[in-house]
C-alpha cells in the first residue's frame, strides 16, 4: 500500500517513485521517441534544400574587402576616448548615404545588370554606358534568324505593357545607341560568337531600387572595436570583378567625402574668397574698360602727377579699410567659437593677413602653428596618447592663439594710424587736383578708381593663393590602408556543397523542432520512460500489443473456444506477451516487502483502455502459480469478464448486492463461479443495477469482501474507468492495493495525473502504473525470447 515518508513525498509500498526526469534526459528520450519523425523531416527538407539550391541558387557569390585606416588627428581623443570611438562610428554611417550610394552606383553604371545566368557583365559588354536618365526596363540581345550575322535589340517593360519590343537591329561589331533610352553599348564580339545561347538579357533598374540593390551589396565591420580605427568594407556580388570594383570605388569615395566634411570650413572660407576674388575681378574689368574708352576719346589729356598721388592714397586708405574689417571679423570669430577646428582655421586666415602685410612675427608664427599641426597629427598615430600629452599641446596651441590675436590686434591700431594719415593726404591732393582742367581730372579719377581696383584685386587674389595651399597640403585622417583585390572563381558545385550544410543543419533542426512541437501537444506515451517521466508514479508493467488471432499461438487456439481469443496466458508458452504479464504478477507478488499482497483493484482512466483484458491474463497467471485466485468483475456499469471467459453473466455481483441474502459463504459460492483454468474462480458483474457507486461502498460490499479474502489468496477486482465515477477510490478501502492500467498513445496523461492528484485515497493506495498496449518490434523482441528459452 501507498505509504507517506518523512518529507511528505508519497511512496509504494517496498518501492520508491522515480526521480525527476533531467532536462537532457528528457529531450534525448524525445529524441528517441520521434526518431522516424526528426529522420522523415529531415530528409524531405534536405532533399528539397538541396534540390532547390542546385537548379536556382548555385551562382557563386563573391566578396572583396577594402580596409581603411582613422587617424582621429584633430577630435579629442585621449582625453576622452569614448567619445572618439563615437565619432569614428557616427563617421562610418555616411558610407550608405544616398548622396555616397549615388556617386558609386554612376561611376559603376550598377543600375545596369546581366540577368542572363553565367554571362558576366565584363565578358558580355566591350562598352557599355548608361546613367540615372535610362529607361528602366528588360532589355534582350536576340540573335536573327533572318540576318547572318545580325542581332536585333528587344524591349519590356510589363508594367507599362511593352514585352518584345524592337529598338533596333545591328551587327556585333556595332556601337549601339539609343537617345531616347539613354542607353549606349558596344558587344564583345569574340565572346557574343561563342556564346551557345541564343539571346542574352540585361535589366536597367531605376535610382532608387540601384541603390537599394548596392545596400544590400556592401557591408563593413570595425577590425578593432576597442578603438575603432581600422574598418573594412565589403562587397558581395556574383561577378567577382565587380565585387573589388565595387569595394574600392566605395571606399575612394567616402575618403573624399571624409574630407570634405572634414575641411567644409576652410572650404568656406576659400570659397568665400572666391566669391570677393570674381566680384573684384568684375569691377576690375570695368575699370579697366572706362580708363580705355576715356583715352581712346582723348588721346591728348595726359595723367598728372597729382592724379597719380592721389590715386596711391585713396587704395592706400581703401585697403587698410578693408583689411581692418576682416581681421577685426576674424578676431571675433575666434573668441566666439569654442570649436578648435573651426578656431584653428579663422586662426590660419588671420595669419595670412599677417603675413600678406609683411609682418616679421606673422612668419615666425605660421612656423610655430605648423610645427604644432604636425605634433597633434603625430600624436595621434600612436597606439596611446596620453591625456597629458594632449593637454600640453592645446595648451600651447591656445597660448599661440593669443598671441597672435595680440599681434593683429596692434596690426588694428598701425593700420588705423594708416588710415587716418591717408585720409589727411587726401584733402591735401584734392584740394591741388580742383585746379586741374576738367578732362584731366576725369582721366585722373578714372586711373585712380582703376588703380584702386587693381590692387584690392591682387590682395583678394594673394589671399585666395594662401588659403588654396592651405587646404591642398592638408592631409585626411582616413586613408586605404589596403584596397580590394578580385576574388578567385569558384565551381558551382562547390556552392551547392556548402549551402548543402546549411540545409543538412535545417533539416534536423527542423525536425527536431517538429518533434519536440508534437511532444508539446501529445499528451499521451508510448514507453514506460515516457509515463514516468511525465507522471513521476512507478510503471510497474509494459504490456505489448496483442495483435489479431494469426499471432496466437496454436495451442491456445485449441482451448480457447468460446472465450477470448487475447487470453495468451492459458498456456505456459514463453512468449513476449505472455511473459509480461509474468512479470507483471511478479512485481506485484514482491512489491511489498512488510505486508502479503492478497487483493488490489484494476482500474483505468477511461473506457477501451485494456484493463478487463489486462485483469484476466493476469488473474491467469496468479492461478498458475498455484495461488487460490478470484476475479471479480466490479464493473457493474459495462463488466465484460463473463464474455473473456465465456460464463454466464447472471447471478452475478449486482444481483447478490441488491438481493437480501445473508453475507455468508454458503450464499456467497452461489455467485462463484469456475474458470477452465484450474485455481481461478470468478464472479461476473450480474443484473444492471441503479446505483452501482452506492452499492460498492455499502457494508454489505464490504462484508463481501472480507469473506472472500478469507477464502482466497488473491481476489482482484475489475471496476469501471475513475475519470467518470467514484468506484475505484471507494473499493480502495477495503483491498490492498491499486493497479492503473495507461493505454499507450490512447490515455491522456495530463488528465490521469490530475484524477489522481484529486483522489487521495487512489494515492495512497496506488501500488503503480501498468502501461498497455506498447508497440514493440515484434520479431526482434520475439527472437530474443526465443533464442533464450532455447
């Protein structure tokens, strides 16, 4: 019987419940279980995975790696690396740009594809030219049948509704060009001739869906994370030409474009100077133009001395004007500007001013600031820089700064001292030109006016010089460190071999994902394994499959007449069925190890679960023992022993229990009844009574059984399915022991377990489960039975 230890955990009697089932073991026991399945999934998916690889995706894929190299020589960096990991990362992020993406997908024409498997653009095409204005469309290369040595040009475009169309018709050797296509080609006639196909087709993709296409193309990945400073570009394409093509162009370009956002302010500040450069060039040209028609008209009027004075002083005061209000411009910008890129550039402008006015300091400090730019670049080449190191640098940078604005603060004061000595000289000289004749001092303000312009010109323009040698020599801090190179071809066959891995990988994946998906659902088993696993009760008991009537042997056959023909017990044949019931009687016999086992109930979770069938073999095999058994059928509902061993159904248990005979052995042997076996008796289920449950549990069942254990050294009792009645738990109280019988692939486990969770009676007396109906290899068990009795 059903014992509690000491930790409250349930127990049989003499036998210990399982272990929890482990996690490995359970998955390997799925394993096990759904083996033919994971083999059948398996097999299906890498048949097609490979099937479908081999006819449409066998084109090998090339890639070609590009890697670049950060200098991060001008954003802090060792004192707050971090943050320049952060920007080097942000920096990566225009490589997809559509602004990047555009320059490479024209430079490369890749809005143009070969759609034709095995024909690479290289090979097909001697020149080729299209740009984002093509019309986007398939276009086919057909060789006529007509013309020898012909070929005729097709269009479609299916969601206009053009298929076929013809553009034109033309030799091999001919250069194709179609205006209103935007389209312009050449064919490479050794390899047009050879090819065995009979037309060739490529595909002119809009902007957009181009740079989608290159999107998907490329890839980068930083080589050192820690400090982000080498990055590599990939291309992946079937061409392994245009792959490398395609890396390096890439990679040329975002270093340009790198740059330019890198020197956008010293680009502005030329760019500006520029403009002054070409407007002062205009007002030039227009002097230039008014002094030569005046001369032209007059060619007697000569220009006086007076005239030229005056004209020296006036751009003498014009260009000190001017040059006070750029630097007072660019000294405001510097004190404003908390950025040092920007800070450094208005500080070079400033020099230039400096130097352009021959200021001997103006040398020794673009000297000084160069030698500090190479420092910084120099600085951070290095693996480490130390915080230190950096602020020692900035520090004389912003200590040069200052000095330099101290400079060009006092240039401020000479030239308003200039300005100021200018303008009085110039009252003087125009009180002396009032005397002039009037043609004379036209002459002389037209020289004087072109005299001003030429020379604020050539300022401008020694200035626009400065600033352009400036960004020439400046030198990026990203670079190609080592440029892509073509990949070497691969055999088709070999991209079948490698994708055949990954579906060798799907398939079990797939299959065991399948089997452990069922396995959720399926709340039944199949071996013992899996019942104790699921349910943590002892299987006492696996019964195979008793299969039609050409299995049993020929000796039963003879005896059994009437009776049931899956009675395998009847005789001493040492076969698997047979011997499982053998066994199962005796593990029930030594089950307890305290207390003779001398009467249980059978029962089972539902209806067509195999109990009654179970309880007969099994009572057989207690009587063959030479054990005094009784087998009653308590299943007043649906009992079906009398038909297993073909004896009458009445008088039976029913009719005793309701009748109002005594409880005496003499009354009692009228319902007992004998079996063809010897030492096995049996009481059928009787008449149909209307309250079978109140009945089993009345004292007068009680009474009844009692004296039958008297009499008998095993009495078994078959009662109706628990899960909808109460006749089990009630008979429990006055027999021995419990024995469920779990019918594999059939009961529902989850709904077993949780009846038995719900009746503590069925617990305690639970001797254990006895799983039925297993399938077994058949001929292997049955050999090795065979082959053991032998």
């Amino acid at each position: 019987m059903m014992n509690i230890n000491a930790n409250g955990h349930r127990r049989g009697t003499g036998n210990s419940f399982v272990e929890p089932e482990n996690e490995i073991k359970k998955y390997l026991r799925i394993l096990r279980k759904r083996l033919w399945l994971i083999l059948s999934v398996f097999v299906l998916v890498f048949a097609g995975w490979v099937g479908y690889v081999a006819m449409y995706d066998s084109q090998p894929l090339y890639t070609a790696e590009t890697l670049l190299h950060f200098q991060d020589a001008r954003k802090v960096g060792a004192l707050d690396g971090d943050n320049g990991r952060r920007v080097n990362e942000s920096r990566v992020t225009t490589l997809t740009t559509n602004k990047l993406m555009e320059q490479v997908v024209e430079e490369l024409q890749l809005n143009l594809s070969v759609t034709t498997e095995g024909v690479d653009r290289n090979d097909l095409f001697r020149y080729v030219n299209v740009s984002f204005n093509s019309v986007d469309g398939q276009f086919k290369v057909l060789k006529s049948t007509d013309q020898i040595g012909k070929y005729s040009l097709l269009y479609t475009n299916p969601a206009n509704g053009i298929e076929d169309k013809l553009l034109t018709t033309f030799a091999v050797e001919d250069t194709v060009r179609l205006a209103n296509y935007s389209i312009a080609f050449a064919l490479n006639s050794d390899f047009v001739k050879g090819l065995g196909q009979k037309f060739v087709e490529f595909k002119i993709r809009d902007t957009d869906r181009a740079i989608s296409t290159l999107r998907n193309m490329i890839g980068q990945r930083w080589l050192d994370r820690r400090n982000m400073t080498y990055l590599e570009i990939s291309a992946t394409h079937s061409s392994p030409v245009m792959a490398a093509k395609v890396a390096n162009t890439l990679a040329t370009r975002f270093v340009e474009f790198d740059s330019r956002i890198k020197n956008r302010k010293s680009n502005e500040a030329e760019k500006n100077l520029k403009s002054q450069l070409d407007i002062s060039k205009e007002e030039l040209e227009i002097a230039n133009q008014r002094l030569q028609v005046f001369r032209e008209k007059n060619p007697d009027v000569i220009e006086g001395r007076v005239a030229t004075s005056l004209a020296t002083l006036e751009q003498g005061r014009a260009t000190a004007q001017f040059k006070q209000n750029e630097i007072r411009q660019l000294i405001q910008q510097i004190r404003e500007t908390e950025d040092f890129d920007e800070k450094s550039v208005r500080v070079r402008e400033l020099v230039q001013y400096l130097l352009a006015d021959g200021l001997p300091s103006g040398t020794a400090f673009d000297s000084e600031m160069r030698e500090l730019t190479t420092a910084r670049n120099e600085m951070y080449t290095k693996q480490f820089v130390s915080p230190a190191e950096l602020r020692e640098n900035e520090a004389r940078f912003n200590a040069l700064f200052n000095k330099i604005i101290d400079l060009a603060t006092s240039h401020i004061d000479k030239l308003s001292t200039d300005v100021t000595v200018a303008e009085q000289n110039i009252l003087n000289e125009r009180g002396k030109l009032s005397a002039l004749p009037r043609k004379e001092r036209e002459l002389t303000a037209f020289v004087r006016d072109q005299e001003v312009k030429q020379r604020l010109y050539e300022d401008i323009l020694l200035r626009y010089n400065q600033a352009k040698l400036s960004n020439e020599v400046e030198v990026g801090d990203v670079f190609i460190m080592d440029e892509a190179r073509i990949p070497p071809l691969q055999s088709s066959w070999k991209i079948v071999l490698q994708k055949s891995l990954l579906g060798l990988m799907l398939g079990i994946g797939l299959g065991i994902a399948l089997a452990i998906v069922l396995e959720f659902f399926d709340k039944t088993v199949q071996t013992a394994e899996d019942l104790e696993g699921k349910l943590k009760f002892p299987v006492i008991g696996s019964i195979p499959v008793i299969y039609d009537e050409n299995d049993i042997p020929d000796n039963v056959k003879d005896i059994k007449g009437k009776r049931d023909a899956k009675l395998i017990t009847l005789d001493y044949s040492p076969t698997l069925e047979s011997e499982s019931y053998r066994d199962l009687r005796t593990k029930l016999l030594f089950l307890s190890q305290k207390q003779k086992l001398g009467s249980f109930v059978m029962t089972s979770l539902r209806p067509n679960e195999g109990k009654s069938l179970t309880c007969a073999n099994l009572a057989i095999t207690f009587a063959q023992q030479k054990i005094s058994t009784l087998l009653i059928d308590a299943d007043l509902r649906r009992g079906v022993l009398h038909n297993v061993f073909g004896n009458r159904k009445k008088p039976g248990l029913g009719d005793f229990l309701v009748s109002k005979a005594t409880v005496d052995y003499e009354n009692i042997k009228k319902l007992i009844q004998k079996t063809i076996i010897p030492n096995l008796h049996i009481i059928t289920t009787g008449s149909p009574i209307p309250n079978p449950t109140e009945m089993l549990g009345s004292e007068r069942m009680n009474a009844l059984l009692n004296m039958l254990k008297q009499h008998y050294g095993m009495v078994i009792l078959d009662t109706a399915p628990f899960q909808a009645s109460s006749d089990a738990p009630i008979l429990t109280r006055n027999v021995d022991g419990l024995v469920v019988v779990v019918r594999a692939d059939y009961t529902n486990v989850e709904q077993l377990e949780q009846k038995l969770r719900e009746y503590a009676q069925i617990q305690d007396s639970l001797l254990g489960l006895v799983l039925n109906m297993v399938k077994t290899d058949v001929k292997k068990e049955r050999y090795q039975y065979s082959y053991y009795n032998y």
